[in-house]
C-alpha cells in the first residue's frame, strides 16, 4: 500500500499516527524477517493489547453495574478475543495495508484472524503512543461499543462449548468432551469438568461447580482460552 492509501486509511479512522509509527503497527514480524530485521509491530501489539483491555473493562464496569463479575469477565473475553478483532480489522480493510513477508502473504497473511487482530491491537498501542489515553480509548470505544450488548455476548460469549467446538472442528481436531468427577454428599456435592479433545486433557484444572453442566461451560471457557493463544 502507498503512503497515500495509509493516510487514506486513517482519516477513515479519525485518528492520528504519527507516520514512523503508523508504519511500525503495520509491520509483521515475517516482514521483519525477510528485511534485516527491521523493527516489527509486536511491541505496539503488547501495549494496545492493555489499551484494549482495560478500555473494555472500565467501559463494561460503567455500563452494566448490576452485572457480576464472572458475567464481565466472559463478555470481555468475547470482546477482544481474537476472533472478535479479525472481524473488526475485516470491517475497516486492514488487511491489505498490512506489511507481510512474501512467504506470509503467499499463504494469505492477510486475512489470518491472528494477524489481522494482533495489527489492530498495534493501531491501539500506536494511537496511544501518538496522541495519548483518551484518543486510543476513545478509538477502542467506537471499534467495540456495540458488542458490548447482551444479545452479542449472549451469543458469542456466553456459549463456550459451541465455540470450543467450532474451534476443534477450525483446527481438524476430534470432538470435544468432558470428564466429570463429582465429590462430597448428594446434598452438597461439587463437579469438577475437564476438557479432553483427542484424549487430551487441554487444561490441568478443570471447571467447577454444584451444577454438571455449568462445570462443563467453566472448563470450555478455560480451554478455549488455551487453544486461542499464539
């Protein structure tokens, strides 16, 4: 991409970048790689992922104050989960300004979810390092506000064992499944479930709860969260 699409691409935004570090939050790692390990966007990436998260949190706290904690950590993990991110940097076409390696952007770089939401987290990191706090929370805000409804999150959040399914199918694994151990009297008995795909157990400790199924859902969140990180 040019320097004119670039600054095309951010007046969309309606925020300022300064160009050397505009063009760093564009830079993947394969590009790096490929000329003279050149600085890369991984750094930016590790800030806005914070500006990210605690734009989200605080926003969640202010807006839904008779909400639990448990339900605000499941909607934020929705939000910026990376699946939720790919989708918001396809929204506003940033794959295409993003600069690849040729062997990355052979096997479609591009439209990687992983790729696409670790750049827009460099573009967080990266307004906040050019014009500050408020302009890049305001910039997450206007990125994720909408997803921080009830009907958003009830589908995408709250359902871990679909989502734990779809992503073992994503990744050609086997079917999910869940291990349950329950301990203590009928009358107090508490279920501990682990969730095993390919005979495997994805997370040392398991969901836990009074009620089987919601054990279930607890070890599909930590698992999910497990298979999602690079």
């Amino acid at each position: 991409m040019t320097d004119s699409n670039n600054r095309a691409f951010l007046k969309r935004l309606g925020v300022y970048i300064d160009t050397e570090t505009f063009v760093l939050a564009l830079t993947h790692r394969s590009y790096s790689f490929e000329n003279g390990e050149i600085p890369h966007n991984e750094r930016l990436e590790f800030l806005g992922d914070s500006v990210l998260s605690l734009a989200v949190a605080e926003e969640l706290y202010r807006r839904f104050p008779a909400v639990p904690e448990r339900e605000l950590v499941s909607r934020h993990h929705a939000v910026v989960s990376t699946r939720t991110l790919a989708q918001i940097a396809r929204s506003l076409e940033l794959g295409p300004h993003i600069r690849l390696g040729k062997g990355e952007k052979r096997s479609g770089g591009a439209d990687k979810d992983s790729i696409l939401a670790d750049t827009l987290e460099a573009i967080f990191g990266a307004v906040y390092m050019s014009a500050g706090r408020e302009p890049a929370r305001e910039l997450v805000l206007r990125l994720t506000g909408d997803l921080l409804d009830d009907e958003y999150v009830l589908g995408a959040g709250a359902d871990w064992k679909t989502k734990v399914q779809e992503l073992a199918a994503s990744l050609s694994k086997g079917e999910p499944s869940y291990r349950i151990t329950g301990v203590g009297p009928d009358h107090a008995r508490r279920y501990t479930a682990v969730l095993v795909i390919d005979g495997e157990d994805i997370v040392a400790s398991g969901g836990e709860s009074t009620n089987k199924k919601e054990a279930e859902r607890e070890a599909a969140h930590r698992g999910y969260k497990i298979l999602t990180q690079d």
